[in-house]
C-alpha cells in the first residue's frame, strides 16, 4: 500500500527514536520482555549498560590474566591489548558483533617454549607473526567465504589439535624445580596447589549463573588467600608500584627456530572466532556469516598488536558469550564499556604488580585443570560432532597426533629449525586425515566427509 495523502495541518505520524552513537534504545531502556533480547544494535539506559559491561569484565577477568600469570607476560600489557583489541574487533565488525577479546590458552604452550629457550621478546614476535597470519587468514576469507575452513579441519582434526595442546601442557602444570631448591608448578607448594583446585572444584559445582562460570577466578583467590596465610605471598612490590602509570611493554624479536612453536595456533583461533561467531548468530537470529572474515582479520591484527607490545595473544571469549545467553542483552554497547575498564586497569601499574604476586603454587593448582580442561575440550568437539571413530581414518588421525604432542615429539632440522610436540602433532593430524580420506576416496574405503567443525556448539 502506498502512503496516505496528508495535508500541511495532519499530524506526522511517531517517527522511530535517531541511534545515538549507533544504538537504538530498546524500550523504555529499563526492562526487557520475556521471549525479547536486545539486538547488537540496541542498548538499554546507560546505567544498565554499565552494569552489564561490568559483568563482561568479571567474566572475562579470570581467564584473560591468568594467561600472563602463567605465561610471565606482564599482566598489565596483556590487559592493556586486550581493551585495544575489543575496541578494533568491534570497530571492523561495524558494530554488529558483540565479542570480547581476552587472552588466548592456546598461546600458553608456545609462549612457555619460547620464553623458556629464547626469552620473552622472542615469545612476542611470536605471538606477533601469528596475529599476523591469522590476519591474512581473515581477509582470504572475507573475499573467498568460510567453506574451506570446513574443508581443511573437520572436527576429527579440530578436535585432536586442541587436545593435545592441552596435553601436551602437563608437565608444566606439575612444574619443575631448579638447582637451587626454587619449584615451579604445583611442586613448589603442593599444600596451596591442592587447596587452590579443591576451591575451583567445589566452585564449579557450588554455584551457579555467572558465579559458575567464574570458578577459576574464585579458586585463584581462595587459593591466594590460603597461600598468604602460609607466608607465600610478598606484597612488598604492590606496596611499592605506583597507582597510574603505562603498562610494562616489551618489544619483539624473532627467531626463526622457535617460530614454529606457534603455527598451530593459528588452527585453534580460527575454530574459535568461527564458532563464536556461529554461536551469535544462533543466540541472535541474525546472520553473522558475512562478518566472519572481519572478525578473524580483526581478532589477527589485535593478536599481532598484543604482540608489538609484549601481550599474550587474543581470542573471542566463550565466557562473554555465556554472559549474553544469560541477561539476553547482546548490544555491543556493553562491550565498550567492557573494553574501558579494561584499559582503565590496564592502567594501574599497582594491578599488574598485584597479579605478579600469586604464588606457583597456586598457578599450580589452576593449570592443573585448566590445562586438562582445554584437552577435554578436544574431545568433547568430538563428542558434539559425533565423530566417528570406527573409520579409520579419524580413529589414525586422533591416535598418532596425540601422541606426537603428549610426548612432545622434536625435530631439528640441519637449518636450526626446530619443531615441537604441537607443531608436529598439528601437521600430523592434517596430513594423515587428508591423506587416509584421499587415499580412502580412490579406493572407495571411506565414508562421506564429516561435518564442519566450526559450526556452533550448543548454546552456552
């Protein structure tokens, strides 16, 4: 129907309210109906919107710094890329994918092997290069589609490359200790060790909602807590950081020898970023998929900026996911309000002093489940993709690449170059699925290819 006549005296009909810094109020900005959420594009008042930014922050708290605490990257820099890295992601995705970027497990291995054999400005040149690629990964596949991605890593071998990752971690969560008596891991206090994961345990199940999902968080400082009351704890650099100043940065170097260390990585951030962005779509009703490309180009150039700077690398986060499935408010508004937080800690040099201060033991203890947590994670990918594992083919994938990366597999070539249980376990489970399915498909052995592996999970 057209539009009605109307004369210079009829009253113009309600126009809809002007966006204003590109969100429109949803409602009266107070409530939010049942069977209602409000859109990435929309916002509640801004009190309310603080709020739940604020609940993006705690969510994401945990996680995003105890990458650094384990990793000995300055808490403060990481934090500080990962508030910059929020802010580009939102900005490349025009706004309309709600994410927040924290610290990335999957860097944990590498940046350990690397720092450990070549010091830290290696481990950022590292994380760097690998920003880097996943960049160049994004812009492929924002001009080609996502469909190669499918092609490439079916779940079988998405599956097996996080799980070793964490596997291949162990020892470190045990830890080790030097020649004079200094222990890292649970060994250098299994008494604080055990009580910071019986916290995180007993957490896990003793609460639930946003609680719940803040288990680590909640076991890191009961854990802290127990460690100060043996005489664990020197608070003495907190005292003596001051309350404003710039993050501690570290610029990067590179060594081709270590470099390999962090190639696989890049597998895991694009399972990721996909899946999340899959997962949005679902919780949203909205189609995401044309935005894929932005969002692992803008989550490749964070990376590769956390890395000039000295910052562990960056990821979308599940745990701000969780977040938006609960209050069912998915504006990105709350996400910059996140990201200001964010860099206002960042911006403490008191804060990253006192993250310095957790005990081994008690980074012990976390990484004790944390680390078998980012196995299991592998095969629950399986589970949720019901991969197959009576055709061969998936059954030889899985079964050789695990070995590879729990054992730690080392290979130096002539060049200096060497190549490490993930790098190697990574390449093992790519080369021998493709390999047996090709070989399969030739000789009519196998059965049709799987399902992607970067579609959404169930939603959190």
């Amino acid at each position: 129907m057209g539009t009605p006549n109307r004369t210079p005296d009829t009253p113009r009909p309600p126009q809809p309210a002007a966006p204003r810094l590109g969100w429109r109020l949803h409602g009266d900005g107070r409530h939010v109906a049942p069977g209602e959420v409000v859109a990435p594009d929309e916002r509640l008042s801004w009190w309310r919107t603080t709020g739940i930014g604020a609940q993006h922050v705690v969510a994401m708290f945990g996680s995003t710094v105890l990458v650094p605490a384990l990793t000995g990257f300055p808490a403060s820099a990481t934090l500080f890329f990962s508030a910059v890295g929020t802010a580009l992601f939102l900005l490349l995705t025009g706004n309309r994918l709600p994410s927040y970027l924290g610290s990335s497990f999957a860097f944990i291995a590498p940046i350990l092997a690397a720092s450990a054999t070549a010091g830290p400005a290696v481990a950022a040149g590292g994380v760097l290069l690998t920003g880097a690629l996943l960049a160049l990964v994004g812009a492929v596949v924002h001009l080609t589609g996502a469909r190669w991605i499918d092609a490439l890593m079916p779940p079988v071998v998405t599956g097996s490359i996080v799980a070793l990752i964490g596997l291949n971690l162990a020892p470190a969560a045990w830890g080790s200790c030097g020649d004079d008596g200094t222990c890292s891991g649970f060994r250098a206090s299994p008494g604080t060790a055990l009580a910071t994961l019986a916290a995180i345990v007993l957490a896990t199940v003793a609460f639930r909602g946003l609680l719940g999902r803040l288990a680590i968080l909640l076991g890191v400082v009961a854990g802290y807590g127990v460690a100060a009351l043996r005489g664990e704890v020197d608070t003495t650099p907190v005292a003596e950081a001051a309350w404003i100043g710039w993050p501690q940065f570290t610029a990067p170097a590179f060594d081709a020898s270590v470099l390999a260390l962090f190639l696989p990585v890049v597998f895991v951030l694009v399972a990721e970023n996909v899946g999340h962005v899959r997962s949005v779509a679902a919780m949203t009703g909205r189609d995401t998929g044309p935005l894929t490309g932005r969002a692992l180009l803008a989550d490749g150039l964070a990376t590769t900026l956390a890395g000039t700077g000295g910052g562990s690398g960056t990821t979308t986060y599940a745990e701000n996911i969780g977040v938006m499935a609960a209050t069912k408010v998915y504006s990105t508004a709350a996400y910059w309000v996140a990201a200001a937080a964010a860099l206002l800690l960042s911006l403490s040099p008191k804060f990253g002093a006192l993250v310095a201060t957790v005990p081994a033991g008690v980074l012990g203890g976390a990484a004790t489940l944390l680390y078998g947590m980012i196995g299991v994670l592998g095969a629950r990918i399986w589970v949720q993709h019901r991969v197959d594992f009576s055709e061969p083919a998936n059954l030889t994938t899985a079964a050789v690449s695990l070995v590879v990366g729990i054992a730690n597999y080392t290979v130096v070539t002539d060049g200096g170059l060497q190549f490490e249980g993930i790098a190697l376990g990574t390449a093992a489970a790519i080369a021998t699925y493709h390999l047996m399915r090709a070989v399969g498909r030739l000789r009519g052995t196998t059965t049709p290819d799987e399902t992607s592996a970067t579609q959404p999970l169930d939603t959190p």
